[in-house]
C-alpha cells in the first residue's frame, strides 16, 4: 500500500492554499479597479500605438487613416474618442470633438518625441498624450485623448503586470517559506508521536501492561493515543483471561487424564482397541503437559545461570534413548567441547526433549536422530524422515497447528520451543538436514 508524506501534503495544501489567497486578492484588487473606473488606457499609450499603426499617406500625399482590426475595434468601442494628427507637410487629419487649444498645441510640438498633456488632475492623470509616430511615409504628430477602453489583449497584459508586481513576488517568497520551514514545524511538533511509536515498538506480549506515553504528544493527536491504549487494556485483560483458563484447563484435566491413562493400560487383553485408546490417552497427557509447560514459561525469569549444553543434551538423549530405540531408531549427541549459555536449564531441557520426541514420532520407525551442540549457544537436531515441506516450515511454530491433521501429536511441541527461544532472546528455525529430513535449530541469544 503506498504511503503518503504528512510533510510533504501539508507543504502542498499550504502553498495551494496561499495561491488561492493571492488569487481572490489579485481578483478582488481587479474588481475594484474595474468599479472605480481605472480598467482603461490611462495614458493614452495604447491608443497612440493603435491610431498611429493606422495612419499613413494617399499618393496625393494627404494623411488618412486606414484602420485595422484593432483600429476599427477601438473606434467602435470608444465612438466619442478624438484625435488629431500633423505631418511635416502641415496636413492635419483629425476624428471626434477636439479641444481647439489641442489643435494649436499639435502645430507646437512639432519635432517632440512623446509628452503627458494637462496633468491638472489631483492624482495626476493627463487627459491627453501627444506622440510622435513614424509611418513609412515619414514622421507625423499625434495628439490623442487618454482613458480609452482596453482590448481584450490590453486586459490580458495589465492583468499579468499585476500579477507580476502585486502576486508573484509575496507567492514566490512565501512559498519557498514553507517548504523550507513546514519540515521543520512538523518534526517539531511531531516528536511526542515519534516517542510514543517508540515506545510502541518495545510493547510486546510479555509487557502487556506497558502503555503508550502521553507526555509530549498534541491535543490533536491525544484522543487516538488514549483510544489504543484503552484497546491495549481490553487486549491485556482478554489475553489474562485467555491465559488463566489455558493454565486452569491444564489442571483439571491432568488427573482425570491420568487416571483414564492407568485405567486403559490396566486392562487385562492386549489387542488393537486398547493400543488405540492408550494413544489416545498418551496424546491427552502430552497436550495437558505441554499448556503446563507453555503457561510455566510465562511465569520464568530467565537466570543468569550457566548452563552445559552438551552435558544437558547428554542427560535428555539419555532418558529418551529408550523410546528412540523402541521406534527401530538411533539417538546420538555430538558435541567437540562443551558449550556454555546463561539460560534456564529447565526450559532448555524441556525445548530439546520437545525437539528429539518430535523427530521421533514423525521421522517414522528406524529414524536416525542426530544432536549437535555449537558455539555459539547452539543445538541442532537433524533426523532422516521424511522432512518438512519448504511452505510448512514456517507455520509448524504455530500453536497447535500439524502438517498431518489426523497425526498423534497436539501441535504444541515446536510451539513450546520457539517460546523458550524467545525467552532466551533466540530464535527456532526449521530446515532439510544433511540425513535427509528435518533440521530444528535452537539459537539461544548471548546478550542475556
């Protein structure tokens, strides 16, 4: 599933949302200009533009215009707009209700570049521009009136000086802000969350009770702190339950288990129902053992005492060499020198007897079993069964689970010892032996 950087959104809402603002108060500068009247051609420049691209000669040499597109469109826009142009030959051509002094003024300024005309206005607005534009048919003077319509184009244009003077500059400064300082913000303000998943990851199943810290941490974020720590509490008391009626079950069942089990052995003929029910019962004995030894486990602080793991693995090849050699099997231990771990022996003990019994029962009938002990804090036992398939490997550990459904065992046994492994800060991991079966390797952790 992919993910998505809370910085990195917030940083874009951020900018997307100072565009917007700059936006509607370009918009809003816009309007207003509009309402006060001040959407035109205030200096006149773009009408002189206009009128002198359209103005040129006759071959008899009089002055007329010949308006284009855009002529003929400023024109229509603007019907009581005036004008009047001189050449250097004195022909004048004028358009609209001239102010007679423009008409001497136009002969005064013969030989000027461009000028503002009448700046009397308090906020200095001329009411007309006199520029001098040069036609291919030599130089004429222009004296034209101020404030007409704009163009579509001459909207465009003074809309995107706007944006460039007022906008673009405070969004570029602006921008380039939170994208350097919002990382910064929110790390900032993001530390109690980061402390708190740090914290999170330390929780495991044998620190139920351990909940998430609350110092530090945003009001925003509080509520869902608080919410999974309140999961946490019905989690911790459900798994006790869970944990209280797994370790009661195991008691009561014990005895009636064991009485049945001297019971069926007791019985006086030897034939096919009996051997059956004695499995059975050996199966109930087992299971009941074995949720006695899983709810031990969780009440073990691991010792720091030194334990032989070759001597250990000696004493339980030892008392089940009998049941391996009832089987048509073979058990041997070996180990080149002594191998010492800080473990609890008890548990160490109960995890290879685990590990030998099950190569013994699903290794079949003359199963070659094999114990090696190795530094650092290792045990492997490897059998010639007929071995684990690669997509079960990883699945054995579960509890109760069986590659066969209908076998004889609980499904607890591996379960059993990957538990002691991680009480030892280890692990258990299953593969093919050199014998050709399986291979269940114990790696006890050095740091305890």
């Amino acid at each position: 599933m992919k993910t998505h950087s809370l910085r990195w959104r917030l940083v874009g809402s951020l900018v997307a949302l100072q565009v917007a603002a700059s936006l509607l108060v370009l918009l809003g500068f816009l309007a207003l200009m509009a309402a006060a009247g001040r959407f035109v051609d205030e200096g006149g420049d773009r009408a002189a533009q206009i009128i002198g691209g359209a103005l040129g000669h006759t071959p008899e040499g009089r002055l007329v215009l010949t308006p284009d597109a855009e002529a003929r469109w400023l024109l229509d826009a603007a019907p009581s707009l005036w004008f009047v142009a001189r050449d250097a030959q004195g022909e004048e051509l004028r358009r609209g209700e001239v102010p007679p002094r423009y008409q001497a003024l136009v002969r005064a300024l013969g030989g000027m570049g461009r000028a503002a005309l009448d700046l009397a206005e308090p906020n200095a607005r001329p009411a007309a521009r006199f520029e001098r534009i040069e036609t291919p048919t030599g130089p004429v003077d222009l004296i034209v009136q101020t404030r007409a319509p704009l163009s579509v184009t001459g909207k465009s244009a003074w809309v995107t000086i706007a944006f460039l003077i007022l906008v673009a500059p405070i969004l570029l400064v602006t921008g380039l802000v939170v994208v350097i300082a919002t990382p910064f913000v929110i790390r900032r303000g993001l530390e109690g969350v980061v402390a708190t998943a740090a914290r999170a990851e330390q929780m495991d199943v044998d620190r139920l009770a351990t909940r998430l810290p609350l110092e530090g941490v945003a009001a925003e974020v509080r509520p869902l702190v608080e919410a999974v720590n309140r999961a946490f509490d019905r989690l911790d008391d459900g798994y006790r339950r869970q944990e209280r009626f797994l370790a009661d079950a195991a008691h009561e069942l014990r005895t009636p288990i064991t009485t049945l089990r001297i019971q069926v052995e007791s019985l006086p003929h030897e034939n096919a129902e009996k051997a059956r029910l004695v499995r059975a019962t050996t199966r109930l004995v087992t299971l009941a053992e074995q949720l006695l030894d899983l709810e031990r486990l969780r009440r073990v602080a691991v010792a720091g005492d030194l334990v032989d793991l070759r001597a250990l693995c000696e004493r339980v090849a030892a008392d089940l060499a009998p049941l391996v050699i009832r089987n048509g099997g073979s058990l041997s231990v070996e180990a080149p020198q002594p191998v010492f771990a800080r473990a609890d022996a008890t548990s160490i003990e109960r995890a290879v007897s685990n590990l030998v019994q099950n190569a013994t029962e699903h290794g079949g009938a003359g199963c070659e079993i094999q114990v090696h002990v190795r530094a650092p804090a290792t045990v492997e036992v490897c059998d010639s069964g007929p071995g684990i398939p690669v997509h079960e490997r990883e699945r054995v550990v579960a509890p109760f689970h069986r590659i066969h459904p209908r076998g004889s065992g609980a499904g607890l046994g591996l379960h059993l010892v990957a538990e002691v492994a991680r009480l030892h800060q280890g692990s258990l991991t299953v593969g093919a032996s050199h014998l050709g079966g399986a291979r269940m390797r114990l790696q006890l952790g050095t740091g305890l």
